[in-house]
C-alpha cells in the first residue's frame, strides 16, 4: 500500500487512517477501527489480503482498484452485520 492508497481510502474514511498505518486507536480524536461484525475486525487485514492476492498473481492494482476492493470488503462486511441484527 502507497501513500496513494492510504489517501483515497482516507477520503472515503478518515477516521480509519491512524489505524491502518499503526494498528492502534485514538478513539478520543475519533481515530478508530471499524467495528463491522459485532466483533473487531481487521480491514488492515482485509488490505494485506487483497495486496497479498495481487502480488501472488503479479497483478498490479491500481489506487483506485484497491480502494474498490476494501470498500468492496467493508460493504460486504456491513451487510453480514446487518443481517445478524436483523436476525436478533
């Protein structure tokens, strides 16, 4: 991940972007982590993934095609939570 990915990421969401480059929170100047399935969950994770995949396949994603990915990931993410509170 370049500074590239980190600033289209942070556009879309900024509260995230000292986690992703730390792993830490400051949850009191609203630097959290996403808290998607009830459980902490890892987007940093989900963005090791991702580039992991692609540098495994020799597949270079652009910016934009990874920013794609994660809020692929994260919608994904959303929705299973969804449908967990809607099954309480």
């Amino acid at each position: 991940m370049n500074s590239e990915h980190l600033d289209l990421i942070g556009q879309r969401f900024p509260e995230y972007i000292y986690w992703l480059v730390t792993g830490k929170t400051i949850p009191e100047a609203g630097q959290v982590s996403p808290d998607l399935s009830g459980t902490r969950t890892s987007l940093r994770d989900a963005v090791v993934s991702i580039l992991e995949s692609a540098e495994a396949t020799g597949t270079l994603l652009t910016p934009e095609q990874t920013a794609d990915l994660i809020l692929e990931q994260l919608n994904a993410r959303q929705d299973d939570r969804l449908e967990s509170e809607e099954a309480i």
